[in-house]
C-alpha cells in the first residue's frame, strides 16, 4: 500500500490541489492528513471539506495546533497566525469546524503512529528538528514508524539498536529504505507553506511492502495562492513568504 502524507496545509488550495494529484497520479492508496489544515492562507472551507470528505473514502487525520486554535486562547501564537485563525474562525462553515474539532491528537495505524508534532506531549506541538525531540517522540511509542508535521522541513530520524538517533534530510524524489531492524521518525514537510527556502509544496509517501519513504516536491499556483492571502486582508508577510519558501 502506498501512503500519501500531507501535513501543514494551512488554507493553501492551490498546494494542497497539486498535491493531492500529484499523489493521485503516484498511484496512493490512501492519504493521512498529520494537523494544520487551517491557518495562514485563504481557503479554509475548501481545504477542510475536503479532507473531511476523504476521510469517509478511508483517509486518517489527525489534529494540529491551528485546528485546535479555533475558537480558543491563541497566546501562544505570534500575531500574524494568530490574526489568521480569527480571520479563518469567522470564515469557517459548521461542517467544517465541527470536523476540527473531532479530531484526535493521535493515530496508530498497525505499525505506524500518526501525530502532529512531539509524540510524548502532543498537546504541547514541540517541535520535532533536531534529536533530542526525536529521541523524546520515539520515546513515547513503540510503534516502528512516527509520521509527523508542525516543522514545515522534511526530516528523517533513525533510532539503531544501540539508541543512537542519526538525522538527515531526504533528498526529493530519492526513495530511502525505512529499515526494518531500526525504529523511524519522519517530518514530510508542508503541503501550504514550506519552510526550507524551496516554494515547491512537500508532501511524502510511505510504501509498506517495501518500507520505502519518499518526499516529493509538487511546484503549483503560488501567485494565486499569495493574492487570495492579501485579497482576504490577511497580513502581507503571510502572502510574501509563499514564494521564499520560508
């Protein structure tokens, strides 16, 4: 079975649109969705039902630190997200924010964890960048693969049998063997606003019969995208980083 993982949407049509076929074209055959599906952009409704309508064809979500914003204390957020989810709340249909609001923290998927952020503490959205927060995810579960988003940087963390992490950066397009004998966790990177100074929207796929992880680079409509952002009176550094890649 090939998985598509998409994570860090954020009301990024145009993205989640080429991603979506992209992976269709790829061959899935079936789509996680890993949290942050609102925020940031401008078509949350779009963005939300549609998973919500995957979701009844088989697709797994979980929830993100956006999604659980709506209609909640946003202190944490700096003030351009947090200006988005009160732009995003006021948008969102009842289907679409009663879907967000059913969404658990967590999946396990036979051997497989899904999460937004930090397994061990998935209420706090620690980020998961470097190893010691790998180290604390894998921690928290057995399971042999974690799958998670919230970074915006597609990232890999291996755990071997002497409990050393190793960490890389996968290279897009580049199938990377998820070893049996080891324990793996993978960021995919975001599908609405990557953060590794590429403007190609990120998305993976996880093959189980060969345990292969690829990320994948999908370029779309970022002008699109960027004037919808400013058309809704959203801030401008939310549009302008669409093309940075940051």
């Amino acid at each position: 079975m090939r998985i598509a993982l998409m994570g860090d949407i954020h009301s990024n049509r145009e993205a989640f649109s080429a991603c979506l076929a992209h992976a269709s074209e790829c061959g899935a055959d079936r789509y996680v969705f890993l949290g942050d599906y609102v925020g940031y952009g401008a078509d949350p409704n779009w963005v939300v039902n549609r998973i919500a309508e995957l979701t009844t064809e088989g697709a797994i979500a979980v929830a993100g630190n956006h999604d659980r914003a709506i209609g909640i204390e946003r202190s944490r957020m700096n003030a351009a997200a947090g200006m988005a989810i009160e732009w995003t709340a006021s948008q969102l249909d009842r289907t679409a924010a009663e879907f967000l609001s059913t969404l658990p923290l967590t999946i396990e998927d036979e051997d497989r964890l899904y999460v937004h952020a930090d397994a061990s503490r998935p209420g706090d959205w620690i980020y998961v960048d470097e190893t010691a927060s790998a180290a604390a995810s894998l921690g928290a579960t057995r399971q042999r693969v974690t799958f998670c988003g919230h970074v915006h940087v597609p990232m890999l963390f291996g755990i071997t049998a002497t409990q050393k992490i190793l960490s890389f950066a996968p290279l897009a397009g580049s199938p990377v063997p998820l070893l049996r004998q080891r324990r793996w966790l993978a960021v995919v990177g975001s599908v609405g606003q990557p953060r590794d100074r590429n403007s190609a929207a990120a998305y993976a796929i996880y093959d189980t019969s060969t345990c292969e992880f690829k990320s994948l680079r999908v370029p779309y409509d970022v002008e699109t995208a960027a004037g919808k952002i400013r058309a809704a009176g959203l801030p401008e550094s939310l549009a302008a980083r669409l093309s940075l890649g940051r």
